[in-house]
C-alpha cells in the first residue's frame, strides 16, 4: 500500500540551487545595522519577551501542541485535537500558576482558536460584570473551576448586528418566579456561539425579558444546557456544532435552542437590571448610560493585536521574497546576470513595504488606542460612573443614544472607527502578503492563507466593520455640530474641526513632502472637510441617512487614517522612542512612517485633491519620487525590520517564513514526509472502483 | 455516543420568523419585469442551456456526485472522493459520447478540480499540438483511451514564472540515442503539477535541452514515471503529492524528480524541433516566432470564464442579502417599522450591484476576445503562420522578443491585460460578496468561500497577473513608438494613440454623464495619456525598466479596463442585442453599463483627473449622484438579473444562495443532520484524557 512515502538516498542528498536561502538571509541581515533586539524591546518591552521565551519552552516540551500536522487534517480531526490543546493548556495553566498575560502569550504561540476559548473570553467575563456576589458564588466559582463550561451566547441564526432583534424570550412567571426561556422560531436559534456546539454545559443566553407580556430588550440568563456528568443535552435543549467555515475550524461554534426551558430568578444576571420578584416589576439599571467599557476594549485590543497579525505575513513574505529569484534584471549589465532576489523587484516593493510599514504604524496606534483606554477607565472610576447594558452599540442604534459623556463618545468614536480600519487593513493586507508570494503562497505550507482564513472574521465580529462607520460618523457630525455652535474645542476631533472652520476661507497649504507634521495636518484637513460635507448632507439638504452611508464610510476611513497618522508621528517623536532607539534605527522608523502616510495618501488621492489638502502635482511627486524613493531606501533594511516582530518559527508554522531561509528544504520535506496522502497508492483507471490499494471506503461503495 | 444528531420533533416544527425567504423572493421577483428566459438565452444561447439541463440531469442520477458532505470532508477525503467523481466522469463521457463541450458543462456543474483535469487539459493537448504522427501512435493514442495518464510538468520548485530558468535536464547521448533526464537540485524538483501527485503515469517533463555540453532552452519530453500495472514509481523516479492548499485540494498536484533517467530518441516531443540522431545537431523549429496560441487561448478562456466566476458569489450575496433583514430604515416612518432587507441599505448596494454589473462586463468582453482570438486563428491558418515554442511569454521575456505580427502582438497584449484585469477582479469581488454576507457569509454553508479558495490560483497561473501587465505595457509602448513615427493607426489601440496625439493640445471635453460613447472616449483617453507617459519615462528620461513596473502595472489596468468598457458598450449597442432583449430588459443592461463605467471610474478618480480626462466636478457628481441613482433604479431588478445568469441550485452548493430563499432552513438542515462532529459526543473537562466519548485517537494517545 505504501507509495512514495520516504525519500530515496538520492533524493535526500538534493540540495536547492545556489545560493542557498540560508546564506541570502544572513548576507541580507550583514547587510542592515537595524538593532534588532533593540527594536524588539521597544515594541513589546522586555518583560514581555522574557515571558514570551518562558511559555514557549514549556509548550515545546508538551507532544500535543506539536504542529507538524495540522495542516493536513479535516475539520473533526482539527477540533478533536483543539480540544485536546485546550485541556492541555489549561493544565498548563493550573500547573505553572499561569497569569492572564502568560496564558495570552501561550495562546497566541498556539495561534488556533481552542474550544475553551470563549468560556474563558467571554463567559467568565460575563459572569464577573453582571453577576451578583451571589451569582458569583453560584456560577463564577465553578466556571473558574471549569466544572461549569460555559459561552457567550447572544447571536441568532436570523439576527447578528441588530442585537435589539433578538428572538429568543425569557418570560417571566409570577406564579413560580421563574422565567421561561424560549425559542419561538427557527431563525431565534443561537447561532456562531464559540464553545457551544461541543463544550460548553452551560450558556449565557441573551433573552428579550418579558413582564406581563411587555418586553423590556434584552437581557443574560444563565442556562445550564447539557448534564454535568453525562454530558448529555438536557431535556428541551438542543444544540449541536454549526458545521465548517472558511476558517477558525478548530473552535466549535455552536447553535442553540429552548423549548419552554424554566429557571430560575436567580439565574438572570442582576447586578444592573433585574425582577423584583414581590413586586414583579422590572428594576432598571442605576444609570441609563450605555457601557462603552466592555465593547470598547474588545475593540481596542482588536486595534492593538493587527500590527502582529499582519507583522506575521509581512515576515513570512519578506523572508521568502528575499530568498526567491526570479528572473534578470533586464537592465543589469552582463557580467551582473544572475537571477534576482524578487523582493528587489519594485512591484513586489509596492505591494509588501508599504504594508511592512503599516504593522509598524497599526502597532502604534493600538498602543495609543489602549493608553486612551486605560486613562479613559480612571477618569471612569473616579467619576464612578455607573454601567448598564451594552448590546446595543454593536450595531447601529438612534441617533440620541449617543448623548453619554464627550469622553465616553471620544473613546467610543476612535474605537469603532479604528476597529474597522484596522482589521480591514490587516485581512486586506494577509491576502496581499500571500498573493505576492505567487504559487508557494497558495500552499498550506506558506503559513499565511490559514492565519488569514482564521482571522478573517475579525472583520465581523465586534461590530461589523461596515456597520461601525456609522458610529464613526454620528460621532463626528455631533463634534461638528458642537463647533459650529461655536463651542470651545475640548478633544482632539473638535480641535481639529475648529481649526478646519477658521482656515477654509484661507485654504490650506501642507508641504507633505517636506514637513512630517504637515502629512498629519493634511489628514486632519480632509478629515474635517469631509465631516462638514457630509454635516450639510444631513442637516441642511435633509438627505436620509440611508442615502448617505457610502459617505460616513469614506468618512470614518478618512478620520481613522488621520488617527493612525497621528499616532506613527507621536509615537517617532516621542522622548521614549529617543531614549531606546539608537539614531539610525529610529532613522529607519521615521522613513516607515513617510511611506505609510504618503503611500496611503496617494492611494486615497482623490480625497487629497478634492478637500485641497492637496495639490495634484503633490500628489504626483509623492507617487514618483517620495515613495518609490523610500522603497529604495527602506529595502536593505526589509529582514531586520521583519526579524524585529520577533516571531519564532515554532509559531509560524511556515516553510516560506523560516528565520534561516530553508524554503525549499522545508517545502519539500512536509510534502514528502508528513503528507499523509503519499502513503497510499491510488488505482488511477477510470474502469476501476478501486480508488485506494488496499483500503475500503464506505462512503464512497457501490457509487463507481 | 451519539449526541445531538438529529432534532427532535419541536425543534423541527420551527419555522424562520415571518416573513419567509420563499415569500420574499417570489416578491421580488414579481416586482421586476426582467425578462429572464431571454436574457439567459442572449447570454448563453438556447444550444448551450439545453446542453446543460441534459447533462445536470445525467449527474444528478449519480450518487458519487451527491454534494451534501463536500464541505465536511478533510484533505484526504476530498481527494479521494473526487478521485471517484474522475473516474464517474470518465464513465459517463463515455457512455454517453458527450463532445468535449458537454465534459465541459459537467465539469462546471460538479465545480470541483478533478485529478483528470490535466491530463485531460494539458498532457492530451500538449502531445496532439507537439508530437510528430508516429508519437500520436506511441502516445497519444494509449492517453486518450486512459490507459497512459499524464501530465504537463514544467512548473518546478525554485521556478514558475522564468520558465527558461527550469533547472530539469535532458541531455542527449550521441552514443546510445537515448536523453538523459535529470534533476540536479532539490530545487529543480517538479511541483505543483496537477494530476501528478498521486494519479498520472506519464509525464510531458519540461527540460532543458543539452547536445555536447550547450543549452539549447526548455522542451518538452514524454517520461513514463509509474509502472502501468502496479502503479509503483519507477526506479530513479520520486514523485508525490505536494500538501494540502490553500484551496484546489481535490486536485493532487505533484512533485517529481529524476535520477538520470534515460529516455528514447522518440520521447522528444518533435514536431517543432528535434535532435537529429544522425548528425547530433539540434533542428530548430521552422519559424522563430513565439506562439501565442495556445496561452492566448487559455487566458482567453480565463478572460470569459470571470464573469461567470463572479456572477456565482453574486447570485449567492443577493438572494441571501434579499431575504436577510436587520435594523429599521431610521428615517422610515412609525407605520412602516419591521426589519429592513439588508439589500435595501446603500452600504450594500455599493458593494454588490457595481459587482452585479461587473458579471456582465467581463462575460461582454470574455464573448469579445474569444472573437478575437477566433477571427486571430482563421487569419493565422489563412496565412499559414508557423508556431515554435511558447514557454517564454508565460513570463516577462526581453522586448525584443515581441516582433510577432502586429495582429499577434495585439491579441497577446489584449489577453494578457484582460486576463490580468478580469481574473483579479473576480477573486477580488468573491470575497467582496462573501464579507457582504456578514457572519453568515464565513460559513462553509454559504458556498463563496470554497470557491474563492479554489479559483484564487487563477491570479498565478497562466502569467502571474502582475507580471503580465509588462507584456501589456511592452505592448502599448512598442504601439505609441509606432504612433509617434507617423505610422497609420492600424488596429484600435494605435487608432486611440494617434487620436490622443492629436487632441493633446486641445484637450479633451467628455460629456461622462450625458453620453455614453464619451465614457468610453474618457478611459481610452486616460489609457493613451498614461501611455505616453511611461513612454517619455522609458525612452526620453531612460528610466530603468524595474523603477518603472508599478506604472506599468498601472498602466495595463487602465488599458484593460477601458477594453472592458468598451467591449461592454459595443454589446449593449449591437445589433444582435436589440434583436433578442426586449426594451425594457435592453434598458436595464444600459443602466449596468452606466454603473459599471461610472463606479470603476469613480474608483480610479484620481487617473481620471491627472489624465485630464474628467474635470473634479464630474467625478464629484458621478459619485453623488449618477452612481447612487443607478443603484436605487437597478435594486428592484437585482433578483430577477442573477436568476438570468441561470445557477441551478445543484451547482450552487448554498444554503444562503438558495433560489427558493430557504436560507434559515437549509442553514439549520446541514448544521444539525449532515454534520459529523454532531454524531459523537465530547468530554469537555480539563483533567479528563478522554476527547470524544467512546472513540479512540491513536495520534493523540498518550499526549495529554
């Protein structure tokens, strides 16, 4: 049966042409005086790598996170040994005394999502915001001893943004005071719920809360699902896996139903909201303030982790591109002809330094998105201010709802707009990484295409990124409003579009290609004058708002970009950046920073000409000559700058992206020796209804 | 051990909550007047939909192409099972006598790569077009009736792109008559080569020709690599299957290597150039000029292949975003509150109906190149044209080598653009469709994704769509040179130069928004303004070819993109057209045409202006106004224009895209009965060793 599974001696003793990918990388890095580890440090800081080393050694001493196969296996196979990783794990965990932070770092080097992830992620969370000290007791207590596995279970199968929609019912009885909690039709079944389909016993279920017929939105319950011990589905509940996805097939995500389940009034989640059992009146939250909190830091952490995210393709397409060659430069002379590295030709340049840049620029920002944060949840706490539900700010509420503290809306507004911008650009640019390594990219073995098809989703969930932007510009119009009511400016946003009101009579006049702080200018500046645009849209030519979300998408693009913008400036000229970057490495940053912003420019140059931001000839040289330039400048410099992300190979799990250029070897050895379909032999005549030697499938029986 | 897997009766009492998607698209459709029969005739001809309902009914009788466990199956399956559909495939052609359009149809309906498919496509094709008689006897012969099963391995693992730098050898023994086939390096391995991993036993091996120590350049040698009988390599041969891919996984692409592998005289596939075994020498094919034929042909192919590529993600996006609904219209008034269609928000429309219209653009000029291509071919024969070797122009060869005959030259510069343009547009706009779909759409259920996965390598092969866009600008460069020396327009590109040439110093003023010939007049505008742009870069300013590849790239997408117009106007304005469709229908395809111009326009706004060809303010205004218009004209006939491009639901695969809007229900259907990981039952506590009750998991033993 055995076909072509080992190698012969001859195949073995095969070495890849000259040079070697080995000696191109170590050539390239002799090449750059990048300080690596420097550069490291201050991205992540030492702390974190040191922690980063520690988790790392201890997961390569345990078999079952070895990876060598898991780009062979099917979806059941996948999620049975996610669940086994998952366990494992959280053994790990127990043993070493592990720390959020520490467990985080062990997670993303496993880099698939586990089945326990959204118990931990999300259930826990749940239970620790909203749940009583009772209910603390009751459930937190065995969730955190994972005898209680629990998920987040608030999407439908009919409804996802709209949280306000929801189906399912949690009716309450007077008579026992109990609710009923209800799935009334197909589309009201739970639907994406992570750790449902296969784990989870127990769920927190979003619910319409019903009191004497009357709904009051909804609301969490928590519901046991399946029996602790046998692990069954309890009577009226039924739940299962939802199937296969374009990626994230080692989670199980779940559907869920209820067929007039009862629980009890201690299970509704009742720190903000609940039933006042004598008088069977509903009990409103102390504060009809919206919770940015939650939601917001979702999102931040979103905005923090896509510099990595893409940082991970970026690194595997710079290492392979360096080490592939590909044809003559046509130009060379005679005596130079020798195949060229690819990453030396100029449209690989274009589709891949630009992007390089960006991880640095989206790093950056999310940086300064969770310092935002954290500054924003102490003002928070000692205001103490109160918190109430969150679901609605997924999607697209009224206008009004908005009207909660400016800082609040600041943080808010700058989240949604940045989650969006963000997570688009890090799955845009996943993609172009893999497209731009050509035919290897498209192999599994490339590393790139599942980590884009399992962080894909990120640009759905936590608020859709298309749904989002209208956040972004409500935002922005009330801001705008505020100004024009002469109002002082108070935040950023509003400095920026006062400044825009006083000089549009005057114009502007930003030298982009010789003043940074007038690139960032430049972005503000289109960014305020689409805000009045579309303000005029809205308030004085009436237009629905419907009519206008193509604009409030450009819009919350155009503002985003100026934030990120902003922060890769700060960021460079901040006195820390100066302290831990000797001069030509922080040199190097700045450079980074002009392609990002003046490539991004141009890509959206019509909005520079059209805002005058800028003019048509500026835009001509930053195309021609200022980014091709930086290409030019920037290229020696591509492994050091990707070494600096500091991705061990374990991790990437890539051929093409090995820190010692071994591509084709790797390549070649996956495909020879761990690929499970070159060890059978096939029966190729179409007359035969033998497919395998030697091996029966009943699926396929008596169907030849 | 059996879980969930099957509902119980009052879960299979539910129904989607009202209204039903079956209600809705059966309103839909009554609320447009589009004539679909008619237009799926024009589109496809009557001839060829018969051909289909036939075919469609013979695989339907079939039990291996039962569709319902496509997405569950891993790797291994997949292969093997489409192994079984090869064979069912071959039967049934056999059977039935089907022509080669109708394996064609088959193929398209069963819309998986089946490991014929290169034997068939390219090892068939290569030995009629490059044998001599007595090798069709030896070779052909025995392929054809599938008792030699091949393949076409050019393709190696350090060279794609540059075909003339394969490293595979085939060194010709004067002593024993006999070439010596050999792989020197790891990387001159064999890879990615359809049909070979596990089911060819014959090969059409690219290599390089040496006669006393010279390099006389790739050609093509038939190998035998796998015993007839026994299907065992043969000795000195290693060959396999290559990994699990991004996509295409039910094709095993393969890699081969030779240890000095000796092959007769008349394996040397010969009809163009041979070894003469008396003289030693090498005969040279009888004229120099390149091929374009058949590459010609298969990007050509490509090129009509888009629209229908795309039209199926779009088919799938708007059923499902018709019956989808979430959120109020905020501006609608009290009485109308109920859930709006997704369809009906403009941030939807935006992204879907220029895509909409996009289908037909491409299928419009997919029609046109084939003509092209055809009317190319009857002058060729005419004209008895000789053909050689063809390996070069995958790839970016010298300049000089492009001085075929002009009409040659124009036919190769058209379908490498359009093939560049149009395949990245339909792998682009796939994924555009499936993210409209929002958590849904990342459903394995949804139908886009596979196939996006599976088409994605369509951007590589057959000239990587980057690279080509430098034959185009080889093209139109060598075109303007013509122009400029005085030399009559003679074809359309040089009749757009030379117009341009001549209006330089007047300007243009096109009226984009009153007349439709003056959009087509404004893209070939900007096509020749850019033209002579890199012409002055390369041939006054003498700037290297590499520092000027993103122009180029550029460049080809804007010549592309104005034959796309073109072909598009051309068709709405024929004479067949207006015969066929009647005049409501025929209006509809003129709004289409608008959209597509004027959104792609807008989109590449800032071409538009540099070239001069639009003014700011009738950009503004396409934006505003033009572009929002057609969509809202266009909306109310969206279901009835993907009805016409005629998927049965059978080929579809889709829960989302269902033609009877049972979305919800099939959703559910597939996630609760046919899912595997539904019929076993997990442990899910940490400390439990145990994964699935009752089964065993030998790679997993012992790990946790």
């Amino acid at each position: 049966m055995a076909d072509e599974s080992s190698p012969p001696d001859w195949v073995r003793a095969l070495k890849p042409a000259g040079p070697q990918g080995s000696e191109i990388l170590k050539q390239e890095r002799a090449a750059s005086n990048v300080n690596v580890d420097q550069l490291t440090s201050f991205l992540f800081g030492k702390e974190a790598l040191d922690r980063k080393r520690d988790v790392l050694k201890i997961l390569q001493g345990e078999p079952i996170f070895e990876k060598s196969q898991d780009y062979f296996e099917g979806r059941f196979e996948k999620f049975e040994r996610a669940l086994g990783r998952a366990k494992k794990l959280r053994q790990l965990t127990v043993k070493h005394n592990w720390s959020q932070e520490e467990s985080r770092v062990a997670n993303d080097l496993i880099s698939e999502p586990l089945p326990y992830g959204l118990h931990e992620g999300m259930y826990l969370k749940t239970l620790r915001d909203q749940g009583t000290p009772e209910q603390h007791e009751k459930f937190l207590k065995p969730a955190e001893a994972y005898q209680h596995i629990g998920c987040y279970a608030q999407t439908e199968l009919g409804h996802g943004s709209n949280v306000r929609g929801l189906e399912t019912l949690a009716i309450w009885n007077k008579e026992d005071q109990t609710f009923t909690i209800h799935s009334p039709h197909l589309t009201s079944s739970k639907w994406w719920i992570g750790s449902l389909g296969k784990t989870a016993n127990h769920a927190s279920v979003m619910a319409q809360l019903i009191i004497d017929g009357k709904p009051y939105g909804p609301h969490p319950f928590v519901v046991q699902i399946r029996d602790l011990k046998t692990h069954k589905l309890l009577p009226n509940v039924y739940a299962g896996d939802i199937g296969p996805k374009f990626g994230y097939n080692t989670m199980d995500n779940g559907f869920l139903l209820f067929n007039k389940v009862k629980i009890p009034h201690g299970n509704m989640l009742a720190r903000y909201s609940a039933v006042d059992p004598k008088t069977n009146k509903y009990i409103k939250p102390s504060s009809p303030t919206l919770v940015y909190g939650t939601l917001t830091w979702v999102r931040s952490t979103i905005v923090l982790q896509s510099g990595s995210v893409l940082a991970r393709g970026v690194t595997i397409a710079t290492r392979y591109l360096a080490v592939r060659r590909q044809f003559q430069d046509r130009d060379a002379p005679e005596w130079q002809k020798g195949e060229n590295q690819t990453l030396n030709y100029t449209m690989v340049q274009i589709r891949l330094l630009p992007l390089l840049a960006t991880c640095f620029a989206l790093h950056y920002t999310g940086k300064g998105m969770m310092a935002l944060y954290e500054a924003n949840q102490k003002k928070m706490s000692a205001s103490k201010r109160s918190v109430g539900q969150e679901q609605t700010i997924r999607g697209a509420g009224p206008e009004e709802t908005q009207s909660g503290s400016d800082l609040l809306a600041d943080l808010h507004g700058t989240s949604c707009g940045l989650k969006s911008l963000c997570s688009h650009t890090a799955v845009e640019g996943l993609e172009m990484c893999r497209r731009a390594m050509g035919g290897h990219g498209y192999s599994a073995f490339s590393g790139v295409g599942h980590w884009f098809l399992d962080y894909a989703p990120t640009a759905t969930w936590e608020g859709d990124n298309y749904m989002l932007t209208q956040q972004v510009a409500r935002y922005l119009l009330k801001s705008a409003r505020t100004v024009l009511k002469g109002n002082e400016p108070n935040n950023d946003t509003t400095e920026i579009l006062a400044y825009y009101l006083k000089r549009q009579d005057v114009g502007a006049a930003f030298d982009i290609l010789g003043k940074d702080e007038d690139i960032v200018a430049a972005y503000a500046w289109r960014s305020a004058y689409f805000t009045f645009e579309a303000l005029k849209q809205r308030d004085e030519l009436k237009q629905s708002w419907n009519s206008l979300l193509v604009q409030f998408w450009k819009l919350s693009r155009a503002h985003s970009q100026y934030l990120v913008v902003k922060n890769f400036y700060e960021t460079i000229h901040s006195n820390e950046i100066s302290q831990e970057l000797d001069p030509e490495t922080l040199a190097l940053q700045h450079k980074l920073f002009r392609l990002y912003s003046l490539y991004t420019l141009e890509s959206e140059s019509s909005e520079f000409f059209t805002s005058s931001a800028c003019t048509v000839a500026q835009i001509r040289l930053a195309r021609t000559r200022a980014v091709m330039q930086l290409l030019e400048e920037i290229r020696p410099h591509a492994i050091r700058l990707v070494d600096s992300w500091d991705f061990p190979d374990w991790q990437l799990n890539s051929s093409l992206g090995r820190y010692d250029g071994k591509v084709y070897e790797d390549m070649f050895y996956r495909a020879s020796e761990l690929n499970p379909l070159n060890k059978v032999m096939a029966d190729p005549y179409p007359d035969s209804a033998v497919l395998f030697k030697g091996r029966e499938n009943p699926q396929l029986k008596g169907k030849l």
